[in-house]
C-alpha cells in the first residue's frame, strides 16, 4: 500500500495492483500522480458509503467523530459490533470499483493503440 495515505480501513484495501495496471497508459509523472489521487478518493468514498449506508442516524454521527479523532481501534470495534461483515462488505465494495477501474483502464489502453 505504498501509494495509499493510512486510513482506518487500510489494512482491508489495497490500491497498487491499479497503478501498476496505470502503466500501461503511459503517462508522465504528474498525470499518474494525478490518477493515483483519483483512485484513492474513489476507493474512499466507496468504503465510507459502504459502512455509513449500514449504520443508523445515531451511529453514523459516532462513526464521524471517531473518524475526525482517528480513533480507529474505537471506530473498528463499533463497526464489529453494529455491522456483521463489515470487513468483508468493505473489501467485496472496493473490490467491485477496483475491477471498474481496471477495466476503464485496460479499455482506454486499447482505444489508444489504435
């Protein structure tokens, strides 16, 4: 996970199989840089829709201000508690985006060789 800044759910996520998929599209250094802060703003609001869509009112509120404090081990044992699968859910949800992307990618490598 060298590319991705540390967030709570990074043990689970990993964006560097895309970024390699990147190279490929032959893109100088401030482009991929660019795409690579795409992909992981991406993956990040795909994990945080899929935890808040599985949480109450109340629990959301608690879940953001644990977030805000980067309480993660606080902010993990809630989401045990209140979510059944949560980890699996967060990982099934940013696997499904990844294979999007990696597909936008290989798609995009083809249109250009032509």
């Amino acid at each position: 996970n060298r590319y991705m800044k540390h967030h709570f759910y990074s043990h689970l996520v990993e964006i560097d199989t895309i970024v390699t998929e990147m190279d490929v599209l032959d893109l100088n250094a401030e482009e991929k840089n660019e795409l690579v802060r795409i992909v992981e703003t991406t993956v990040h609001h795909v994990v945080l829709n899929t935890v808040l869509k599985e949480l109450t009112e109340e629990d959301k509120k608690q879940f953001l201000a644990h977030l805000a404090e980067n309480k993660h081990s606080e902010l993990w044992k809630m989401l045990t508690e209140k979510v059944p699968d949560i980890h699996e859910k967060i990982k099934q949800s940013v696997h499904s985006v990844k294979k999007e992307m990696t597909d936008d990618i290989q798609e995009t490598h083809k249109t250009r060789k032509k």
